[in-house]
C-alpha cells in the first residue's frame, strides 16, 4: 500500500527514524527530499551532522524508506546490512501505513526487471 501523500510520510518515516537512532545512542542526520543531484540517495556531512537526502517521487515507499534508513546508519558510522536496519524500515513502514511483506513480495511493476 503506499501513503496517499507520500510528503507526509517522508516527514512522518523522518521522526520514526530519529527516533530509534536515538534510542540506539546513535547520531540522527536531518532528512531531506529531493537530493539536489540526479541520485536517489546522498549524504552530505556537516559540522552540525549529517544530511541524508532521498528521492521519493516515482519510488515505492519501503524503497525510499531503505535508503533514509541505510542513509543514517551509513552518516552514524555503522554497516549497513546489520540487523538494526531491517528493524528500523520495518518499524518505519509500519508507522507510515506500508505493509513490509507485501511490498517485497509484490510482482515487479513494468519498469523493473526480472531475474533469470
């Protein structure tokens, strides 16, 4: 399912995510979109933290949300791919109304390709 005004729910992922990071002792950058470059996801540090900037237009939410996701644990310092971040999109999509297993079980829309 996606969010009827996927701008809320980036500002609504953006407070679910600090959130936990907090919870977790670690830095929470600030959450931007879109990116100002071509990209569909960048970081930017600064002396105040980090940025993290997602593009969500014409992206399926729990995509943009692993990247804001990804995004902050990649400014904070931590691997991605740990346990912490399926927990974190999972929590996240459950907040802004997306269903984790649908999504990822879904048939791939036309624009993407299938494995052989």
């Amino acid at each position: 399912m996606k969010p009827e005004i996927p701008a809320l729910a980036f500002a609504q992922a953006a407070r679910v995510i600090r959130a936990r990071l907090h919870a977790e002792g670690l830095p929470a950058p600030a959450f931007r979109s879109p990116p100002r470059t071509d990209a569909t996801r960048t970081i930017s540090r600064h002396p105040g933290g980090a940025v993290v900037a997602v593009r969500i237009r014409d992206r399926e939410p729990l995509e943009w949300v692993a990247d804001m996701v990804e995004g902050a644990l990649r400014a904070a310092g931590r691997p991605p791919g740990d346990g912490l971040s399926f927990r974190i999109i999972e929590e996240t999509c459950a907040a802004i109304g997306v269903d984790v297993d649908a999504a990822i079980l879904a048939p791939p829309g036309p624009h993407e390709e299938v494995p052989y």
